[in-house]
C-alpha cells in the first residue's frame, strides 16, 4: 500500500493523486482521466482549468492578496459585493463575506438573531430546521442540520434546535401527492412555531433543494411560497440555504427565484469560488439590516480571512465567467436531457428507486425494492460501493443520505460543471 501524509476521512482507502484538471475531466498521476460528474463536492461549477480565472487570481495576486477587513476594504471585494447584490432578485444587498458554506450559515443565523436584538426582542434565538438537512460541519451549522449521522458525535454539544419534516415527496410521511397534499409538511412549519412561540425563533433555515443529506430533494412547486407566507405571518426570517444551489446550480442564480421567492438571508458557498480559492457568503436583505445599522452598525461575527481581495477577485471572475458565456440559460436544458438519459437506466437496474433533483443537481435513490421502496440495509454502503464501482471506471458522482437506517435511503448526486456539454 501507498504511503499517504495526509489525514483522511476514510483511513482504509489511498486516494489518487491528481495532477491536473481540464474542463469536466481530472486527470491523476498515473494518466487516468475521471469525469468529474459531481464537480468534487457540487463545486466545480466552471470545470476546471479556466484560463480567465487563472489571469485573475494572477493579477489580484500582484496587486494586494491580503487586507484586513476591519482596516480596509478592496476593490475586488467590492465588486463582488455589487455585483452579487445585482445578480440577487429583492433588496439582498449585504455581503458578509466568510471562507465555507458552514461559516456562512453560521453567520446567517447569527446575523438574524441580532436582527431581533437590534429591534429590541432578545427571546428570539432558536432557529427552526428541517430533517434530512446539512447546513454545515461547524457547531452552530450543525445545531441546525437534520443530519443524524453527521450529528451523532457531538449531541452533547449541539444547540437543541427544533425541526420539521422536509418535502421528501418520494418518501411522505402523509402518503400523499402534492399539490393535493396541501403541502401538510410546510403546515408542520406553523405549527412548530404555534408550539414554540414565535416570540422564541428568531428565522427558518432551509435548503431548496435538499443537497448532501438527501440527494438533490427538489420540492413541489408552491412548496416555499407557504414556507415564505408562514415566515412572512409570524414574524420569522427566512434563511435560503443556497450553499449548494446558489450561483446557477439550477439554473438561476439562486434557486429560491425558481419559486418566486426571496429570502431575507441567503447562505452562499461552494460555486461562489468554483474551487478555486474558498469563499462563501451570508447575504442580508436591507430590511435584515436595517436595525443593525441603525443600532450598533456592524454584523458581530467574522474570519481573518472573510472578504480577502484574493478571493474575492476569483469569485469576481466566476460570475464574470457565468455571465459572459450565459452559462446559466443552458442549465435547465442540460438537466431535463441529463435526468432523461438516466431515466432510460431504470429498467435496467431495479434497484433505482427515484430520480430527481433540479437544473444540473439530480440526485438517485436506490432501494432494495422499488415497489415498496425499502432501502437498503446501512451495513451493506450500497452507496459507496456504487461510487467506487464508478471511481474506478473513470466516472465521480456524490454520496447522499444521513446514513442512518430508517431516515432515508441511499443516493448519489450528479452534479456536473455547469459547462458539461451534451456529449460529455
Ligand atoms: N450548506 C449546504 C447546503 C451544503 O451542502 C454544505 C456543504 O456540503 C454546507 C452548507 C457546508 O459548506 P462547507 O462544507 O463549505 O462548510
């Protein structure tokens, strides 16, 4: 066995190493060429190699890599601030810049918990989630995900948040169909807060489409327009996780304008650096900030590292990319034609229980039967046996699912660049 001097996640398995990456392909030392299917961790959203990235990193790089936010602030950050304001549908005009999609939910909840206090209400401080959720690996953004397994460890430690179900049509726990449902798990929202006391919760954070802890769980159609109007009716923020989703994973900057609804703070990452250098952001609507810079006029939270201009510049360059070649008009066309092709596999794997997903983020169940759409016992890792089988044959996708029996089954996310053409 290979010799690694790095920590792993799985200490049983020797990754490969890679040596360079050219669009949707990797290509490792030994010469074996992996279509990345799942842009590493639905993040490589540009593909790899981009020669215009490259130029701005380069050129931000002679300029200045660093400056502290609470001295100065740059030009890069600035753009990118202006730009993401412009992009965003409402008065989503605040950037609070962080390095991972964990800092920025994190600091999406800290930020509407000081909306509250700003407005004089200091009882509201619990956020409300959904199972079957991630919203990051730190504490704060793990007190608010559904994920059991990723939680398990560290409940002794973890903000007791209360949560609701998700809209896992596949798997209703009414036995239902939207929209005849009534969207009853939306209603679960109100409920939770009549139980709880509105005065107590200061926002609802949710992914809109379920990304890492379910396998790209798209909800019904009207599904967060009754999410936003609960919100909107007891006085509670509504916090979009667009860690995953957001900067054109579906198609449209966020995934929340699919719906026709704004979120009053918006979590992004992932996509926002498309790899190649970490950001993230926590993105406030005016109406979030408006106590805040009436009252004590800055977000408390933040990172050495929050709004670097070297980061900022590469962010900057990404959206500059998207735009210029339109690559978001193209997205919902490339998943109707991606899911339409896997459609064509379910004959001929009864073990496929479900496929869905959104723009290029399409997730797979798999079942141990599809009819009464048992899952898979844990122990047996169908899904890392798949994503191996497809490692080894040159083709990354993604692990799904909170890896608890009973919660959900297993799945994968496909999730390629947004650039993937038809061909690849
Ligand atoms: N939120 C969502 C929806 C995610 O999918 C993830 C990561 O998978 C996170 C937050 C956490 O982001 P990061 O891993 O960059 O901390």
């Amino acid at each position: 066995m290979e010799k690694t001097f790095l920590i792993k996640p799985m200490l049983d398995e020797i990754y490969p190493v890679i040596d360079y990456g050219k669009g949707v392909y990797l290509f490792d030392r030994n010469g074996k060429k992996y279509l990345d299917a799942a842009s590493g961790a639905v993040t490589a959203n540009i593909g790899h190699g981009v020669a215009e990235i490259v130029e701005a990193m380069m050129e931000q790089a002679k300029k200045v890599s660093f400056v502290y936010r609470s001295q100065f602030t740059s030009e890069a950050a600035e753009k990118l601030a202006a730009k993401i304001a412009e992009w965003t549908p409402g008065e989503l005009n605040w950037c609070f810049f962080v390095n991972s999609g964990s800092e920025a939910t994190e600091t999406a909840m800290k930020m509407a918990i000081q909306h509250w206090q700003e407005r004089g209400n200091q009882t509201k401080t619990k956020i409300l989630s959904r199972w079957v959720s991630y919203h990051g690996i730190t504490m704060g953004a793990l007190s608010m995900s559904g994920h059991p397994s990723r939680r398990a460890r560290f409940i002794p430690l973890l903000e007791d948040f209360p949560a609701i179900n998700p809209p896992y049509c596949y798997r209703c726990p009414y036995n239902l169909e939207a929209p005849s449902c009534n969207y009853l798990c939306a209603k679960e929202l109100e409920t939770a807060i009549k139980r709880i006391g509105p005065d107590q919760i200061a926002a609802f954070i949710a992914e809109p489409v379920i990304g890492a802890a379910g396998g790209a769980i798209s909800p019904p159609k009207d599904y967060f327009k009754q999410i936003k109007m609960i919100c909107e009716e007891y006085d509670i923020l509504f916090i979009a996780d667009e860690v995953m989703t957001g900067f054109g994973r579906t198609g449209t900057m966020l995934a929340c304008e699919q719906w026709g609804v704004v979120p009053d703070i918006v979590a992004l990452g992932k996509g926002m650096g498309a790899g190649y250098a970490p950001i993230a952001a926590a993105v406030a609507s005016e109406k979030v900030m408006e106590p805040i810079l009436a009252g004590s006029k800055s977000v408390m939270s933040g990172h050495t590292l929050s709004a670097n201009p070297q980061s900022c510049a590469v962010s900057l360059a990404v959206l500059e990319y998207l735009e210029k070649n339109d690559i978001m008009k193209e997205v919902d066309n490339k998943g109707v034609y991606l899911k339409y092709q896997l459609e064509k596999l379910k004959p001929q794997f009864n073990f496929i229980g479900d496929i869905r997903g959104k723009g290029l983020l399409l997730g797979i169940e798999f079942v141990a039967d599809p009819i009464t759409k048992q899952p898979f016992p844990r122990k047996l890792s169908v899904t890392q046996k798949i994503i191996e089988h497809a490692k080894d044959k040159g083709l990354l996708i993604y692990p799904a699912g909170s890896g608890i029996d009973g919660v959900n089954g297993d799945a994968v996310i496909i999730s390629p660049p947004l650039t993937i053409t038809k061909r690849e």
